[in-house]
C-alpha cells in the first residue's frame, strides 16, 4: 500500500500549508476505506491463510467503518454550524480546533491492535491446535516460546535445523537469543493463555513507549503521525501475529530520542536500548548504524569551531584561548556521548550473542543468518510479495540480484547521508524511515508486515518536527517578549 507514503507527503509540511475541513476529511476517509477494503479482504477471502489476521479482518472492518461514519457525521454537520460548535472540523491550525479527531484515530488504533491480540490469546488456548496451523496467533509466537525453553534446558535457543534429515521452518528461530526471555513463562509454568508471549511483549512495548515519551518531554502526538499509523495495517496487525516487531520499533525510537538528548547519561540509555534491540533481532542494525553516525556527526560539528579558527598568538590574545578552552569543552560532550554509545551497544551486543555463539555456532549462524536470508535448507516463512522476494524466487541468480539491489540501496543511503547528514533528530528518522522501507521491499526473504518499522519511525519523525518547531515558536514569543518589554522602558525612559 503507497497511500501511507503519500500521506507523509501531504501533511509533513503541514505547519506551512492549512489544510480545510474538506481536504482533512477527504484524506482521512481515503484512508480508512483503503484500510477498510484490505481488511475485508483479510478477513474472508482465500489471500489469507492465517487465523490471526482473520481476527484482525474481523475488527478493523467495522471499526472503520464506524470511523468514516462519525467523521462524515462531524463534517455534515461543519457545513451547517459554525466551527465554534464542532472545533474538531476547524482548519488544521485554527485556534478553536480541538484533538477529538486525535482522539478518534488514536481510539481506532487501540482497538484494532488491542481486540485482536486478546481475542487470539483466548482462541488460540481455547483450541489447543498444534503451531504450525497457526491458529490465534502466528508461528513467530509459538517460536518465541519454544526458544524460551530450549534456552532454559540447553542453555542455547536454537535447534541445530542445518543437521536434521528434514528439517521444517518451525525448526528456525530467526530471532535473536535476548528474545527468548519472553518465552520463559511458558517453561515455567507450561502452555496456558496467560503464559502466551503476547501478554509479556505488550506491556514491554508500553514501557518502552512511554519512557521515549517521558523522555522527549511529553510531545503532542499529531493527528499526521496518527494517520499515517492507521494507514499502515501491519503497524495494528502485528500485536495479534505476536508483537515482535512492535517492541523492536520501540527499541529503537528510544535508541534514536536519548541519542539526542545531549547527555552521557542518556547515550547510555541510547546505546542500551539499541544493544537490547540489537540482541532481539537483526533488523535493528541499520537504524542503530545511523544513530551512530548521527552522533559522530555531532562529536565532528562541535570539534570544527576550534580547529576553524585557531588563535595565531595564543599567548598574545587571552580572549582567543578563553574561546578556544570554551571550544574544547563544548566538543567534550558530543565525544563523551559518542564513547558512551559505543561501550555500552558493544557491551549489550556482545553480551547477547557471545555465550550462544560460543554453545553451538552453527545452530545460531543457520537460524540467524542463513535462513533470514534465504540460504537455508528450508525457505524462511516470510515471504510477502515484496519485489526483493519476487526476484529472489526466480532461482539463485535472481538471490544475487536481489542482495545487489539491496546494497545499490545501502550505497544510495551512505550518500544521502553525506550530502545531508543526520544532525537531528527529525532526519535521522527520517533517513531511517526511507532506508528501511527500501530494505523491506527488497530483501531476498521479506514480508508487508515489516512496514511497521518505516511507518513508525516516519510518526516518530512527525512528532519530533512538530515538538521542534513548537519549541522554536516558543522561543521566537520569548524573543519578541524581551523585545518588547526592553523598548517600553526605553520608550518610558
């Protein structure tokens, strides 16, 4: 689906173009008629195999076509009362306007995400049926268990699948082995439904959230980032399939806010989080590889106004050497920042795969490395219809032009990256939103739900701008305040 993508388009610089009441309603029900019509088509036709997605099907239908109702309802009665009766159809930057149309987004995401996820929990143990008929839940959540055991027992979460007579996909664990921790409930007290992985990873993926939240000072959520949520369906289908993906995206939007946040205190935050995430699962390499580059970028910045203009005389000028130990301390900062980063993501990393690693090497390198990318025994489960996936089925020469693309792609970003480095926050999510959406349309073994990771991250993006801007704003009122409070003493003088 590209109407996500052309969303961001139309609202991301929507601090400069006012949107009227016809074209936001336009939008928005453009959008939950898309989400509608996939929905329906998930939930009863032969394209979907699996349960859980039908359950999916099942809510988001009717919760959008409840959501076109009320916002056609809200704009029908706009055209008739003035928008001092129904704010919430004002022009996008109108004083009266007011968030209920946040509140209806936000509400539909909730419920798209949340009902499914328990209803699968219930339907899954209440049919007992075995993983691979993934019934209630996808076979990622009955891995993530089985990787919690085999951990507990064999002191490594993978099953040697390279070695077996027939090995079959539920025998690879793609993920990495910190993710095991959420299967342990499951060793310990065997399979019921309040031991499903799903149950741990949500409240895990909230924590996270509201950390980067807290953390970024209690930003706004606008409705662009919440309409480009809804735009994107794995974004809501992944919490029912297990919510892997969800609490890895979190990760990583917290890596990249205590990134930026000026502190070492904080790169150590950043650089646990991206080590977790990094410890969970692969994907989280490229976005925690441009974290890093945003904060050398930082620690290179605030090094040039002390090599740019060095003192000629320094013991002949004491207010150059005053401004160049200014210098020196001012680049202490990014450099502690960029250490601290570095250590612990190393430390967290290492730590994760190491010992594993060390158990059995070819078990981890065959489920984490080969199968993922396509080189094992058995072809990996994710296979969505991306272009990467469909060049690579052509044979081990389409495999190769695939892993070609994918690093004309990478090569694509690294000068991108050169020509507009990630300096804030807002583009470096950005960079990773674009360079990941490029990664999963052409990954040799890929599938529709990895958007959840661009389409997050671009909401991230979205907030950052407008907490940004706001705070400009503010700043630019405080200005003209001082302004204004210094001429009238001079004017009363």
């Amino acid at each position: 689906m590209s109407s996500p993508f052309l969303m961001v388009s139309v609202f991301r610089d929507n601090n400069r173009l006012q949107l009227t009441p016809l074209k936001t309603f336009s939008i928005e029900v453009a959008i939950f008629v898309a989400v509608g019509i996939y929905a329906a088509l998930t939930a009863i036709t032969s394209l979907n195999t699996a349960s859980a997605y039908r359950l999916w099907g099942y809510i988001t239908l009717p919760s959008c076509i409840v959501a076109i109702a009320y916002l056609t309802t809200l704009y029908y009665l706009s055209r008739h009362h003035s928008h001092h009766h129904f704010p919430a159809l004002a022009p996008t930057h109108s004083p009266a306007r007011t968030p209920v149309r946040a509140r209806i987004l936000a509400a539909f995401l909730l419920i798209t995400s949340l009902a499914p996820m328990y209803w699968g929990v219930a339907h899954r143990a209440h049919t007992a049926a075995p993983p691979e008929h993934e019934i209630g839940a996808n076979l990622e959540t009955y891995v993530v268990e089985r990787s919690g055991q085999l951990l507990l027992h064999t002191g490594t979460p993978y099953i040697d699948a390279g070695h077996l007579a027939t090995p079959h996909v539920a025998d690879y664990n793609p993920y990495s082995p910190l993710l095991a921790i959420f299967g342990f409930p499951t060793s310990w007290w065997g399979t019921h439904w309040w031991t499903d992985v799903r149950l741990y990873l949500l409240p895990a993926t909230v924590l996270v959230l509201l950390l980067t939240w807290l953390l970024a000072h209690k930003p706004a959520i606008p409705e662009s980032a919440l309409l480009l949520l809804v735009a994107v369906p794995p974004v809501t289908m992944n919490f029912v399939a297990a919510g892997i993906d969800a609490l890895l995206v979190a990760l990583l939007l917290l890596c990249a806010v205590a990134a930026f946040h000026d502190k070492p205190a904080t790169a150590a935050l950043a650089g646990l989080a991206g080590g977790i995430a990094l410890g969970m699962k692969l994907t989280a390499l490229p976005v925690v590889l441009v974290v890093l580059i945003a904060l050398a970028y930082q620690w290179g910045a605030a090094r040039r106004p002390h090599t740019a203009h060095p003192a000629a005389h320094p013991a002949a000028h004491p207010a150059a050497r005053s401004a160049e130990r200014s210098a020196e301390r001012s680049a202490a900062h990014p450099a502690a920042q960029f250490a601290v980063f570095t250590v612990v993501l190393l430390a967290v990393t290492l730590a994760a795969y190491i010992p594993f690693y060390l158990k059995n090497p070819d078990a981890m390198v065959e489920n984490i490395i080969h199968y993922p990318s396509g080189s094992a025994a058995v072809t990996s489960s994710a296979q969505g219809g991306t272009p990467g996936q469909l060049i690579a089925a052509t044979g081990p020469v389409g495999v190769w032009i695939a892993r070609a693309l994918l690093f004309l792609a990478g090569i694509a970003l690294v000068v991108w990256m050169v020509k507009r480095p990630p300096s804030t926050l807002v583009r470096t999510l950005w960079i990773c939103a674009v360079g990941l959406t490029a990664a999963m349309l052409l990954m040799p073994a890929s599938r529709f739900g990895y958007l959840i990771y661009p389409a997050v991250l671009a909401a991230g993006a979205l907030v950052a701008r407008d907490a940004q801007e706001g705070t400009r704003d503010a700043q630019a009122g405080i200005r003209d305040m001082q302004k204004g409070n210094s001429c009238g003493k001079n004017c009363h003088e």
